[in-house]
C-alpha cells in the first residue's frame, strides 16, 4: 500500500491547485478519474459524482464516491484537494512542486537547526501542499480502492474530495446537502468523519488527534469621524484615533479567548487596519475600518458581538476624553478659545443601523442597498474585491444614509463563519469508545500512542458536519453578517440533518503554508494509513 500512495502523492504533488483558482478544477477532475478507473466504480457508477459547486466563480467541483456495504453503519474520509499558492517560495517557485528538487535547492539557504536537521533527514518531504494536505489526500484515495476490494468489509465507505477548504469552504458548505442526501437515499448512518489534515507530535512516541474543529468568526468595525482640515483640527474627530483605542482594547486580549477542559483558543488578533480616503488630502479622515478575527471553542455569536460592543463603548469614552484633554489643555495657553465639539459614545451592530434606517428611509434605502449589494457580488466574482472587503464596502454605503455628523461605531460580522464543534457535544455514546480503540491500535503497531484534543485550533471542514447553535445565535449571524444569502451563506437546514462524529488524524507536517512545508514520509506512506485502515475496521 505505501508504494500506492507514494505514486499517487508524486502525481498529485505536481498538480498546482491554488485556492480560490481555476486550477482547482483539474485535480479534482484528476481525482474523480482515478476513482471511476476502480472496478468498483467501474460497475457502479451511480456511486460516484463530481458535484459542482452551486453559483461558484470558478466553476469548482467536489468528488464524492460510496462504496455500499450491506450494514447502515458508515464512515466518511474527507480531505482537501486546494492548496495555498506558491507566492512564499520566491526564486524557488519553479521547485515548490517538486520536493526532491525544492530539498536541495533549499540546503543552500540558512535556516533555524530544526529545519536543517530536517532537511538532512530522507525522512522529510519538502513542498507546498505535501503536508496540507496531498499526502492525506493520497492516503484517502489508496484506502478506498484498498476497501473497494476488500469482499470481508461489509460497512459503507464515503469519500469527500472538497474545494476551497483553505478560503471559504465553498466545498464543504455545498457537500452538506450531499451527505445529507446520501444518508437519506441509502438509510446511512454516519458513525465517524476522518480528516486526514497534518498533525503535530508530542515526542516521538506520542503522537496528537483531534475530536473537534474551533470555531472563527469575524467582527468588522466601521468607524465613522467628523472630517476637519488638519488646520481645524479640534472641529473633527479623528475615526482612526477612535479605532486605535478599540485595537487597543481587543488586541491579545485574554477576555476573549475561550477555554474548554484545559484547551485555551489563541487571543484575537487585528489583520486589517485603515482609514477610507481613496487618497491623500490635507484634512482628517471621514471614516475608518478593521476586522480581525475571534477563534472559539463555547462562546457564541451574540456572546462575541455583546462582548465586542461592550469593549467598544469603553474604548470610545476615552477616546472622548482624550480628545476633550487635549482641547482643555490647548485652551489653557491659547488667547483664543477653542470650542469642544460634544456627542456621547454610539456603538451599534449593522442590524441595529439597518432597522433605524429601513424606517426612516424606506425603499430608497433598502433599493440602494440591494443595488450595491449586486455590484460588490459581480466585483468579488471577478476578483476585484475579497470578502472582507467588499463587507466594509456595505457597511459604507449603509453609512452614507445616515443624517447626523456625530462620530459611531458599526459592528458587522463578515464571512467565512466557522461554527465550533467537538464530539463530546453530539451526545453520541459510541465516540467515546476512539480514544481507546485508537490507542489499541497504534500501541499493537508501533509502540506509540495518541493523545486525544478536543478542537484542532487550525481550522477546518469540521465546522459543517452537524449544527450546534442555537436559533438565537442563527438569526445573530444571519442578520448582523454583511452580504448574508449575496456574497455569503452557510446552509443551516442541511448542517441540522446532520450529526456526524469527527476523528482528524493525518500525517505528521511541519511548517504549513511556509516555505519549509514538509510532511514526514514514513508516517503518511505507512502508518497513519495502516491507523486509519484499522480503526475503520474495527469501529
């Protein structure tokens, strides 16, 4: 079996699949045609499809394939088949799908000694998606042909091939329909999802897997000032004075992390930050905008937008305050008094601004709204506008219709949205039984044993498995996430006929998305794939 997956990993390596691109159509053309060249599949095609993404840009496709046993008892094998691109790699770029080549055109470049020691070590493979994940992809395909032969094998076997993972989810959120089509055609019950996303090692003998994905969402924060010619400068309020405070506030705040049984989601952290002047003048900004991102493992989307807005009230008080100090201290040495602009701290969530201005503007708010709404679809379509920030965009044109001049503060949410999910809160009694059943395996093979994490902090697939919010936390995301059912949705329906366990255990990998991306060969071409093969078997 290792020389299978070996073959398939070369072949699937030097496909170039840049999320979020056209070139992720051909692997996963690549991929359905390996499949349908099984004889299984030979024989029943009606168990293979090539699902095409609904309204995709790209025109992108997932491959799902079952092989149908005679039990309902079913496990999934879902990977990726998208890669981050090959920008990081430089001069290299030409090797960074070519890991013998890309491995000794990097022992020329200096580099910390763990990767040093790596890249001496015929255990490593360089390159970019070799741990992220071809390598589990390779893995995945080899144990289904291997259980497409295997006659004492009696359960069924799905496999999901996704797009996108490393963008939006566009694949996964569109297979949701699919699994849950499945599994009411041929009566399936879904006892397991495997992912075989690259893992890390405690030491050498004990190795790590998760039960879970943590969660992501994004606030969006659109600060409106009062624009002054710098000359003037105590008649305007400067927006991006008043976001810095909020930056400020939220940066690594441990307030709003999440915890679980000893499990500590990273700090939130702001990855844009800027005022919106389409170019320089001589006078304050009107307004600003930032987002950053929030991982969680409990905290719910009405927790993180109260939570937000609590923080921002507090920041934008002392914002207020300085801006009065400043003026209270200039007044003491001026000969001409300075007259203090005064207004009170507003922080409102977009859905609160919508209902304000859907009354007192009517259809000329909601037509214009709906207008700009198509535009940034077509301009995100084409490429022109990510979705962040043609989110940012939105909440500008909302703005624009609002008649006072006071300084505020918007908080929205923009997509990707990533609910948390761990198997512990499905109520399912047979997942206790992994942990176990895993260790059992792994001690009888190789001496080694795994230590179970309830949420992979890198995230993932998982999210779109089973839903566990709330209608509360629903018609929180629904009404506060810019763009929902234009530029972004998340089926709610599908996800809530769904209630699959989750195991990720994959290859070991070091450095994703980095130029060193490495997978180690002896776990991907030997023993994660005799791991997974077993605990299918047994479970």
């Amino acid at each position: 079996m290792d020389k299978k997956i070996q073959l398939l990993f070369n072949h699937l390596i030097q496909l170039q699949s840049d999320t979020g691109t056209v070139q992720e159509i051909a692997i996963a053309k690549e991929i359905h045609h390996h499949l349908a060249t099984l004889p299984y599949f030979k024989k029943h095609p009606e168990h293979l499809h090539l699902q095409e993404i609904p309204k995709d840009p790209f025109g992108r496709y997932n491959v799902i394939g079952l092989i149908k046993g005679r039990s309902d008892k079913t496990t999934i094998m879902i990977h990726h088949h998208d890669a981050v691109d090959i920008d990081v790699y430089e001069d290299l770029k030409d090797l960074a799908l070519s890991p013998a080549l890309l491995k000794e055109a990097l022992k020329d470049k200096s580099f910390p000694e763990e990767i040093t020691r790596d890249l001496e070590d015929s255990n490593w493979l360089f390159g970019r998606g070799t741990a992220d994940m071809k390598a589990g992809a390779a893995i995945q395909l080899t144990l289904m042909e291997e259980f497409s032969k295997d006659p004492t094998f009696e359960d069924n076997l799905i496999i999901l091939s996704v797009c996108d993972e490393e963008n939006l989810s566009a694949g996964m959120r569109a297979a949701s329909a699919v699994l849950k089509e499945l599994q009411h055609t041929y009566k399936l019950d879904y006892k397991v999802m495997i992912n075989s996303e690259p893992v890390g090692r405690i030491d050498e003998t004990t190795g790590i897997y998760y039960e879970g994905t943590v969660g992501k969402i994004m606030p969006v924060l659109f600060a409106k000032g009062k624009k002054a010619h710098i000359g003037e400068v105590y008649s305007g309020f400067n927006p991006l004075m008043l976001l810095s405070e909020i930056q400020g506030e939220i940066e690594l705040n441990p307030a709003l992390t999440d915890v679980y049984k000893g499990e500590v989601s990273p700090s939130p952290t702001w990855v844009h930050y800027r005022d919106r002047k389409a170019m320089y003048d001589a006078s304050l900004p009107e307004a600003a905008a930032a987002y950053f991102s929030i991982l969680t493992l409990e905290k719910t989307p009405k927790r993180i937008i109260e939570d937000i807005r609590s923080l921002s009230e507090k920041a934008f008080t002392r914002a207020i305050q300085r801006y009065e100090a400043c003026v209270d201290a200039v007044n003491q040495q001026s000969a001409t008094p300075i007259n203090k602009l005064t207004f009170q701290p507003l922080v409102m969530t977009i859905d609160e601004l919508h209902s304000d201005l859907v009354h007192l503007r009517g259809s000329t708010y909601t037509d214009a709204m709906e207008t700009e709404s198509k535009r940034l679809k077509v301009l995100l379509d084409s490429g022109a506008v990510n979705l962040q920030n043609a989110s940012i965009q939105l909440i500008e044109k909302a703005v624009s219709f609002v008649d006072h001049d006071d300084p505020f503060v918007v908080i929205g949410y923009s997509g990707p949205y990533y609910p948390h999910l761990t198997n512990e809160k499905l109520g399912l009694s047979h997942t206790a039984q992994f942990e176990t059943l895993l260790n059992t395996i792994t001690k009888k093979h190789f001496g080694r044993s795994y230590k179970k994490f309830h949420y992979f902090m890198g995230i993932s697939d998982f999210s779109y498995t089973s839903l566990r919010i709330n209608k509360e936390d629903i018609d929180t995301i629904e009404k506060n996430m810019l763009g929902w059912n234009t530029f972004y949705h998340i089926p709610f329906k599908d996800l809530s006929a769904l209630n699959i366990p989750m195991m990720n255990i994959g290859p070991w990998g070091k450095d994703l998305h980095k130029l060193t991306e490495r997978v180690h060969i002896e776990d991907a071409f030997m023993n994660v794939p005799l791991i997974i093969k077993d605990f299918i078997k047994a479970l």
